[in-house]
C-alpha cells in the first residue's frame, strides 16, 4: 500500500540515526536509507535502497562499517494477478 510505504518512510526521516539521500540505481531515481550503528547497538549499519516513485525496497545492505558487508538483498518485486495464482504461478 503506498500510503502505509510514506507513512513508514516519514517516521525513519524523523530518526536522527537515519539518513535519506537521493541516489540512482539502474538509471531510475531511487531514495539511500542509511541507519547507523547507533540503532544497532553499535554493531552494524544498515542502507536500504527503495524506490524514489513508488517505494519499493530494491536492495538492503547490512554489516559493519568500513567492512565487506555481510548481508546483501536484492529485491524483485512483481504483482500477482488472479489467473496466475489459479495456474499455480505465483
């Protein structure tokens, strides 16, 4: 639901521990959450690439800083429509 994606999004830009940037990826606008350590007992940071249009996570990327990450999500995010699920395609 977009609305329920900006509200979500309005409450992080509030966080003083997580920034918001503009950034492209694929050519496409999309928005950079970054939230640092402090938000994670100092052990990790997180940036979570979304979708400047319409909010959808693209990728989430989490480790320490200044370290290979040690967990990296990508994401691909497509409807379902009625006929597919009935063909058992989803």
């Amino acid at each position: 639901n977009p609305q329920v994606r900006v509200g979500v999004l309005r409450l992080l830009a509030t966080v003083p521990q997580v920034t918001v940037t503009r950034s492209t990826t694929d050519g496409q606008p999309t928005l950079t959450l970054t939230a640092g350590t402090a938000l994670f007992s100092g052990t990790a940071a997180q940036v979570l690439t979304i979708g400047a249009r319409t909010g959808t996570p693209i990728s989430l990327v989490s480790g320490r800083p200044g370290q290979k990450p040690s967990s990296i999500v990508s994401y691909q995010v497509s409807r379902v429509t009625l006929a597919r699920i009935a063909a058992g395609n989803f």
